[in-house]
C-alpha cells in the first residue's frame, strides 16, 4: 500500500550502535540481559519460550590476531565454552 513502510533488519556487533538505535525508537533489539540492566529506557521482554543461542569464534587463517584476541581465544578454550 502507499504509505506503508516496509520492516528493515539492521545487525552490529556495535552494542552502543544497537541500544541508542532501540533509545531512539528506531525498532526493538535483541541484546544481552546484562546489557538491558545497565542501560536506563531499555526495557527487557523475554523470550518465550527461551531460546537457545550459539557463539562460534572465527579468524582468517595464517592472518595476524592480536595479543587480545589470542588471550580470549585461550580463555574460550581452556573454559570448554566454545564446546558447549
């Protein structure tokens, strides 16, 4: 119809980008509880039923990772996390 606007779906790992979109009333979010709790105007909706959610963790082979990225990349690791 004219005049009808068509849902749009925008993804960022950039939580700042992401919560100040949902501030400013440009849609909904769907964003850690943690990320919810800190944030004032954010207001938190469950899913239900609760979803289940999987990270994976991917770099370019032979490509330079930084200190910080090898020492998280340990920690996932040694915490069994990425095997969950």
């Amino acid at each position: 119809q004219v005049g009808q606007r068509t849902p749009k779906a925008q993804q960022s790992n950039f939580v700042s980008l992401v919560v100040q979109a949902a501030l400013d009333n440009m849609g909904v979010a769907t964003l850690l509880r943690s990320v919810q709790q800190r944030t004032p105007g954010i207001v938190g909706v469950p899913f239900r039923p609760a979803q289940q959610m999987s990270f994976r963790l991917c770099w370019r082979s032979g490509e330079y990772l930084s200190l910080a990225s090898k020492r998280f990349i340990d920690f996932a690791a040694q915490t069994h996390y990425l095997e969950r």
